[in-house]
C-alpha cells in the first residue's frame, strides 16, 4: 500500500513541478519584460511631456519679448529717451506718454504686473501701474547687470517671491532689459544706450499648468529655476519650495528618484535657452508599472486555472496508473497465503520491461 501510494504522489509530484516551474518562469519573465516596457513606454511620453510643456512657455516668452520690444522700440518712447536731457528738461515731463506707450503694447501685458521705464541716467519716466518715482535706477540690485548687458533679458532670480493682488495668490519675478536707439536721423547714434525697462510678471499665467490634465496621468510637472526653487507647476503646494538641486544632475534622467515619499520616474529638461529653468516631468512608479500589475495578474489567474485542471488530470492519471499494482499486490499477498489459482487478466505493461 505504501509503495502504491508513494508511486502515486510522486507521479502526481513530477507532473505539478513540471508544469509549476515553466508557468513561474514565463510569469517571472513577462513581468521583466513588460515593466521594461512600461519604462520604456513612460520615459518616452514623459520627454514628449517635457518637450510640450517646454515648447509652450518658450513660446509666451517670445510673446514677452514681443511685448517689450513693443515698448521699448516704439517711435514715441525712442524720441523722448533720445531727447531726455536730465539737466534741461526744456519739455514737460513725458510720464503720461511713456504711460500711453507701454498701453498700447501686445496683449502679452496679461502676464504682467507692471512695466516701468527708466532714463539712462537711472530716471524713472513711466510705468504700466504704480511705482516709486523717486527711487534712481541704480539703487538697485539689478543696475549692474543691466548696465553691463548687450540688451538681452535678463531675468532676476531673488526676485522670485509668491503674492497676493486682484488675481489671487501666484508667483512672479522680475526682469530688465537694456533699451537701445533703433531710431535716430544720425545713424552714428543708432544702438547707443537709452534707459531700461524694468519689469514684473505673473509666473502662473506664463506657465499656465492644468492640474488635472496632469494629475490623471499619474504625473507631476514642475518649472525649476536654476537656484532649484520651484517656479510652478501641477501641484500647487510645491510652488517656491526648493526641489533637490542634486535629482537635476544628467546621470539622474529618466530614473526613478525619491520625490515628496513616493517612487517616481524623473525626467527633465531645459524650459528655454534664454532663462536657467528646467521643465520636470514627475511620473508615479505605480503608474508606471499599472498596466504591467494587470497583466501578470490576468497571466497568473490563466495559470491558476491551469494548474488546477492540470492536478485533477494528474490525479486521474496518477489513479489509473495505481490501481493496476494495487491489484497485483493484492493477487501476489494471495498467492503468498497459498492460493496458486489466480489468474492475472488485466495487462497493464509493468511486468512487460522485465
């Protein structure tokens, strides 16, 4: 009875690990292969996601500069600058012209919170809204800078702070440019130095995040100044925080990193060659590995079922083959007991190798 029923098991045994091992082999190896994929698949769309994102502020920020080339480029503004003479002043005050001009300008002045313009000598003549008219140009920080500029836009990172006005509460930061002549009846005097412009802008209507476009993806999309504090981005709470300086290392893109306790896929890029930002795509890992999760376990509920109509065969075999020796056992223990009139009917191929 024992030799029967080891015989049984272990057939039933080596039937099960036969079928086990190759179903957890391929369960082990679609799981590599389709989280791989599922990497590979997100890396993809989250650099389609940076680039968009990229792409879309590059774009409002040439409409900045539309905007204050209007401005500092406009006939009006371009003579009273050339005619300002700090020390005469033989003409009336030209704040209200100055004023007129920097209205008429593109319709990129939604992003801004004002536009203010200053003679060479550091005069502040107009400005979009109010401002301190007594304070000179170079009083402050960024005069120096301006000063020593070609007329690029020069962006100024401690300006970055989070306020509150009619729009609500957003961040903005400030910038200057250098003003130049671009009109003059001595052409001689064509690109000699004028004034600057000085200016604040609205940070979340330049970056202008969906929240929920980006949320439903599984992703968390950030605007990095170079100083690593966050500019704006899906997640409203993290605006001017500081992100981790050292996940914007190259050797750090596209890898999974550690953000706000959670594992996510970091992907990054520069926003503009014109300002230091970076454009951060943060995609959960979770996320990532969902439809992978599915997968494996629509592969594992299939092998379940496998295995499970695989052990009632082997067991209906296993039974096949043991009942054959259990009746032989039983007809060599009668034949021990004395009784040689047995005769053996079922041929079962067992005897037959011998």
């Amino acid at each position: 009875m024992n030799k029967e029923m080891t015989l049984r098991n272990r057939f039933i045994l080596t039937s099960y690990l036969s079928i086990v091992f190759p179903v957890i082999l391929i369960c082990v190896v679609s799981y590599v292969l389709l989280s791989g994929n599922s990497r590979k698949f997100a890396v993809q769309a989250s650099n389609e996601v940076v680039q968009q994102k990229s792409g879309d502020i590059n774009t409002k920020l040439q409409g900045l500069e539309v905007t204050l080339r209007d401005v500092i480029y406009s006939p009006e503004l371009q003579k009273i600058l050339s005619a300002w003479d700090p020390e005469t002043r033989d003409k009336p005050y030209p704040r209200e012209s100055v004023d007129h001009t920097i209205s008429l300008a593109s319709n990129s002045l939604y992003m801004m919170h004002n536009i203010v313009i200053f003679s060479l000598d550091g005069e502040m003549i107009g400005s979009m809204f109010e401002f301190d008219p007594e304070r000179k140009a170079d009083s402050y920080p960024w005069y120096e800078a301006a000063a020593e500029s070609n007329g690029e836009t020069i962006w100024l990172k401690d300006t970055v702070e989070m306020i509150r006005d009619n729009y609500g509460l957003h961040m903005s930061i400030s910038g200057v440019k250098k003003i130049r002549s671009v009109y003059d009846s001595d052409v001689s005097r064509i690109g000699r130095d004028l004034g600057y412009a000085y200016f604040t802008m609205n940070l979340d209507s330049l970056l202008n995040f969906n929240q929920l476009e980006y949320v439903s993806q599984g992703r968390k999309v950030f605007v990095v100044a170079g100083d690593a504090r966050i500019l704006g981005g899906s997640d409203l709470r993290q605006r001017g925080s500081r992100f981790d300086a050292a996940l914007l290392d190259k050797s750090r893109n596209n890898t999974y990193v550690t953000f706000d306790g959670q594992k996510y896929l970091l992907t990054f890029g520069p926003t503009d060659p014109s300002v230091d930002w970076y454009t951060v795509c943060l995609t959960e890992r979770s996320y990532i590995l969902k439809d992978a999760h599915t997968a494996i376990i629509s592969c594992g509920g299939v092998a379940v079922v496998l295995l499970a109509v695989f052990c009632y065969i082997s067991v209906r075999n296993a039974e096949s083959l043991s009942r054959p020796i259990k009746r032989l056992q039983k007809e060599f223990e009668m034949v021990e007991e004395g009784n040689f009139d047995i005769e053996i009917k079922e041929k079962t191929g067992i005897l037959e190798g011998g």
